[in-house]
C-alpha cells in the first residue's frame, strides 16, 4: 500500500512530512540527513540532474546550469529555463525534479513502499493557474496530488492539532518568497478558517 505524505514545495527550502504513530506530524529527514532540502536544481553537461545542497552548492561554480526560485514563476507559460544540454525545461518540469526528489528521500527513509499521494501547500496569494501548475508538477513527479492547501492554513491547522486548545488563532508564514497569513477559529476540534492572504 502506498504512503501519502505533506509536502512544503517552498520557494528557497522544501519538506516532505508524514503522520506519525503518535499522530504527530514529522518532517522526514532526506538522503543528506537534513530535515529542509533547498528547492534548486542542477542540471549537468552530461544530462543528469542534482537536486537540492550539491545543486545550490554548483551554483558557485556552474552559475548558468542552476536554477532557483522557480516557484515564483510557477503558471507562467512564457518561462523556460535552459538547460546546458539544449533541452529547455518549464516552471512546473523544474518544479517536478524537486518533488520527486522529495519523494524517492521520503522512500528511502521510511522504506515501507512507494510514496504515491501527497497534499502540497502553496501560498495564499495563488490563483487558479499557479495552483494547476503546482498539481501538475505534483502528477509529473509521480504523485497523485489530493490537495493543494494555502501555506498558513496548514500551518494554522497543525498549530490547531498540536495546542488542542479552543479559540481564535492568527498564523504568520514567513517564506523565503512570500508573506502569508491566515485566521481561523477552533471550537470542539472543529476548524473554521475565517480569511487568509499573502502576498509575494
């Protein structure tokens, strides 16, 4: 049976989570040991591809093989990023090789199978073309994507899980990329989120 996951595609660093036995969420350390993995990609004269700390570390010595940020491109069909062997690669492509790179670390850690669905979060300024774009990029990397949840919402719902306290909570989410925030209230573990918004 495969294991679904939470993934944070973020614009500098992302992260990949399950729901532990304790019933806690647990951010999954990757193949480096690190708990964050950058969201860069390196893209090799021989055609292969690093992802994540060797690829940002390259970006010293390989400036124009490297690509960062990509998220803030994410829905734009005019973005290509060009690759040194003459393939040219789109938002939600770059975005996919980090995905999937998540994915294969998160199976190599938990070794019980294929990591085969996941909830992706997103900012909150998002429209409908960047949410599409970051599910596809989710498809493209082998991921059936169930959902694609604003960055502080889950943030506010997982600070709701943890506090199992009653009330009105206001969560910030400082990004590398953006500024979000979102409301909500939680009364007898019911979870009503009253407004969120970012911007970038």
């Amino acid at each position: 049976m495969g294991v679904a996951v939470g993934i944070d595609l973020g614009t500098t660093y992302s992260a990949i989570s399950i729901l532990g036995e304790s019933g806690r969420a647990e951010i999954l350390a990757n193949r480096e040991g690190e708990r964050i993995t950058p969201s860069v990609v390196y893209f090799q004269d021989d055609g292969s591809v690093l992802v994540g700390t060797l690829a940002k570390r390259s970006a010293a010595v390989a400036p124009l093989d490297v690509v960062g940020f990509v998220k803030r491109q994410m829905g734009n069909p005019d973005w290509r990023f060009d690759a040194a062997n003459g393939r040219q690669f789109s938002p939600e492509e770059i975005s996919a090789l980090i995905l999937k790179r998540l994915k294969e670390d998160a199976e190599l850690t938990l070794g019980q199978g294929a990591v085969t669905d996941a909830v992706i979060t997103v900012p909150a300024y998002f429209d409908d073309a960047k949410r599409r774009a970051t599910k596809d990029a989710g498809r493209i990397a082998g991921l059936n994507v169930l959902r694609v949840l604003n960055e502080p919402t889950a943030a506010a719902l997982a600070y709701g899980a943890e506090s199992r306290r009653d009330g009105t909570i206001l969560v910030f989410d400082l990004g590398g990329g953006t500024f979000d925030v979102t409301l909500l209230t939680v009364m007898n573990d019911v979870y009503d989120v009253k407004a969120t918004d970012g911007l970038h």
